[in-house]
C-alpha cells in the first residue's frame, strides 16, 4: 500500500515524522534510485527501495523492536541526532549499541537541561509532541522577583510576536537565600519554542536557569543529569492510557 514517504521513514525508526519532511526537502530520499524533494510524495514498502542517504531502509516497524529511553540532558547539549556545527548531541549520551533507530521525541532547546524520550515509536512521538495531550513540567530560575500581576498575566496566557501563548499554569517554589532571585515551577501542555524563556522576559526578568523536571508521569528522581535509563513497557502504556482517558479514546 502506498503511503507517504515521512510516515514511511518515521515507522521504519530512521527519524520523527517531522524530521523525515526535512530530510526529503535537503533531497535525503531516494525511491527506486529518483530523488525525492517534495512531501506529497508517496511510495509503497513492500515493493519499492527507499533510501535514506543512501542506505536501504527496514520499512517494517514489526521487524524493529519499539525502544524506549529517558534522558536527562545537560545544558549544552543538542536535541538531535546529527548537527553540521559538531555540537554535543543528546543521542551520544546512550551508548553507540543502542542508538540505531533512535531520535528524540520532542526536543529542549541547547541551553535548557532536564527529561527527553529518545525512541524509535513514531506513534509516541506524536503523542508527546501533539498540544495539549502530555502535561510536561519545568523549573525556572528567574532574574530578580517578578510581580504577582506579571505573574498572573502569564497564567492567563499572552501574546508574543503576533503568537498566542497559551495559559500556564505557575507557582512560586522559593525564592534565592540572597532574596535576589526566584524559582518558579511551571507546567505546559502545549509548548512553543523558547515559550518559557519568552514568556519571563516580557516580564523583564529573563530566566537564568531553565530544566524540565517532569514528562507526564515521568520525573528526574533518580536519574542524574547526562545519564539515561530504559522505559519499562508499563511505563510507555500509562502514556496512552492517560491520553485516552484524557479524551475518552479507546485503548492502544
């Protein structure tokens, strides 16, 4: 059957949907030797050869076993995996035997640390990345003490560069011993580039310190920053099982 070229490389594990777009606009994508640059494409996978820079894809996601990996990435590290620039990469941060496949559902910006999936499940990247269906939870640590009314405001939810960001919720953790600055726990369930940071330097304090502490039921207890650990089966399930209650879908 034939079916888009990105959902077809997404499910084979080589990259999230949205990165596969990419690698067939850069003319990454080969069907039965032609190169592919456009995203209506479509071919079928069990008869013709698709390539991804030149290498045959397993267009079978049954053959591949579905992985599961939570990192914590540090600070200076990119969501990626592959960067032009020779930055640090969050894939890196799993051992080179167990990266095939993998790329990260979702992303953090470089300078943000704190919890990333990396996975080759094209159907729990779209759960993780879709908006408003994983409640994701961020620790900010700000410049100086925003007023409650510039607090307040951003709860309600503003608009940024003719963007609209959507409500927040917010809550003051503690403030610094010098009384000079202040953490403040923030949870999202639809996420935007640099939202967060956004969002406080419209207040005039921009944040200093940002990680996410927490992807729906999971948390960072445990897992230190620039180290990872397996998701047990139970564990990607409850992702489900919570956006099917959310939405009063049926099970997966």
């Amino acid at each position: 059957m034939r079916q888009r070229l990105q959902k077809i490389i997404a499910a084979a594990g080589i990259a999230s949907r949205r990165a596969a777009e990419q690698m067939i606009l850069d003319g990454q994508v080969t069907v039965n030797g032609q190169q592919i640059t456009e995203l209506g494409a479509r071919a079928d996978p069990q008869v013709d050869h698709i390539k991804v820079r030149g290498k045959l894809i397993n267009s079978q996601p049954s053959v591949s076993r579905r992985r599961y990996f939570v990192v914590n990435k540090p600070r200076g590290v990119l969501s990626s995996v592959s960067d032009p620039g020779k930055r640090p990469l969050v894939i890196e941060l799993v051992p080179p035997a167990l990266r095939r496949g993998l790329y990260p559902a979702g992303r953090l910006d470089f300078n943000t640390e704190g919890l990333i999936i990396l996975t080759n499940d094209g159907e729990l990247t779209r759960l993780l990345t879709a908006a408003g269906a994983i409640e994701k939870v961020y620790h900010v640590k700000v410049k100086g003490q925003p007023s409650e009314q510039q607090i307040q405001r951003l709860r309600r939810g503003i608009k940024l560069d003719q963007t609209r960001i959507g409500p927040a919720e917010i809550s003051l953790i503690r403030r610094t011993k010098d009384g000079g600055n202040a953490w403040y726990e923030v949870r999202l369930r639809q996420g935007k580039n640099q939202q967060i940071r956004r969002m406080f330097d419209s207040t005039g304090h921009s944040v200093v310190k940002l990680r996410r502490v927490r992807i729906g039921h999971l948390d960072d207890r445990g897992l230190p920053l620039g180290r990872f650990r397996e998701l047990a089966e139970t564990e990607v399930q409850r992702f489900f099982r919570t956006e099917n209650v959310r939405t009063g879908g049926g099970a997966r």
